[in-house]
C-alpha cells in the first residue's frame, strides 16, 4: 500500500475510532439514566418512565430445534405477545408463565421509555426488557474494536495479506469478548462479564496455539 494511502486509512481509522467511541459514550449516558429513571408524575414526559395502557391483540410461540452428537434432540420455545398500544402493535417476548394466562383483549400495564415498552404486566405476570441504548452501545463498541484494529494494522504494515493473516482473523474473533467485557463492567452485567472472559480466552488460546505452530 501506498504510504499516503496508507497514512490516509490510518486517519480514517482513528476518526472512525473516536467517532464510535463517543456515540457508546452517549448510549451510556441514556442506559444509565433509564436504569435510574423513576416512573412519571403529574404531566411530566421526560427523563422518566411513562406508564400507560395496552391492549393484548395476539400470541404466538416457535419452537427450534437442534440435535446433538448423540442423536438427541433438544428444543427451546419462545413466547410473544402482540399489544396495542396507540394505534401501533408490536411483540413483545414473554415468559411461558405470562403466555399461558394472557389473551387477546386482556389489558397490559405498560411502562415506556422515550416511546419504547419497558416494563409490562399483564395478569399478574411481570416482563422486563432492556433499553434500546443498550443494543446500540454494542454495535457502537464493536465499532470501535474494529476500527482500532484497523489503524493498528495501518500503522503496524499496511499491508494487505496482514488483514487475512492469522492475527488479522484473531482481532475480528475478539470483538465480541471486548464488547462483552466492556458492556458487562460499565453496566454491572455479570452474564456479559462471564462469556467476556469465556470467548476472549478462548480466542487468545487459539492465537497462541496457531502462532506456535
């Protein structure tokens, strides 16, 4: 590659690392204040939990199955339920518990945060379900991952073989440990922390064991 070339995907790179840096900074900002936000009073909207009503139109269940080396067959389901709620319907995944009690026309207490559902109980039965900052803090932190790992390769060689060389693979096979260990220590996530260090083992183990081949 070129040296200006070169130089100019290294710029890139580090711009695109920054860049998505501070938009998972941001996410963690909004996660966080969800996790602190209480429920709304009064004519309050904003920075808190709205609470609202919806309406249960449907449900629905699938079943997917896997079978293992010993011809055994294993199947996990997953439950949803359809609401209403201001004229626009979504579905929502629920536990087997929620599913068996709720039918269409029971009313669901809802708790929204900037326009997302929350929170709902429905029959007694309680559903949670993450912030959408959540999921777009993973993306951007995977963004950053890469990113770094392209300006390390830049400024390291540049060229192009390296990209598909073993360390190249190696660095893409990371970004999910990296995501993972970061999102479970900002957040207090301890299934993210376990499979941080699981995958992120795992993938240092594998670049030991091919580099000293």
């Amino acid at each position: 590659m070129r040296p200006w070339l070169r130089l100019l995907v290294f710029l890139v790179a580090v711009g695109g690392t920054v860049v998505c840096a501070r938009w998972a900074a941001q996410r963690y900002d909004d996660v966080t204040a969800y996790r602190h936000a209480s429920v709304c009073h009064g004519t309050a909207q904003h920075g808190c939990l709205v609470p609202t009503t919806g309406t249960v139109t449907d449900r629905s269940k699938d079943e997917s199955c896997t079978t293992d080396s010993d011809g055994v067959e294993h199947c996990t389901t997953t439950y949803h339920l359809r609401v209403r709620l201001r004229g626009q319907s979504q579905w929502l995944d629920v536990g087997a518990g929620t599913y068996a009690e709720a039918h269409p026309g029971d009313l669901a207490d809802l708790r929204t945060w900037h326009g997302t559902v929350v929170r709902m109980t429905v029959r007694g039965h309680a559903e949670t379900y993450p912030s959408p900052a959540s999921d777009s803090m993973a993306w951007r932190l995977s963004g950053a991952w890469l990113f770094l790992g392209v300006a390390l390769w830049a400024a390291a060689s540049g060229r192009l073989t390296a990209l598909a060389a073993v360390r190249g693979l190696g660095w893409l096979w990371l970004t999910f440990p990296f995501y993972a260990l970061v999102h479970g220590i900002l957040l207090g996530d301890a299934s993210d922390l376990v499979l941080g260090v699981l995958f992120g083992a795992l993938g240092t183990a594998w670049l030991i064991f091919v580099r000293e081949r």
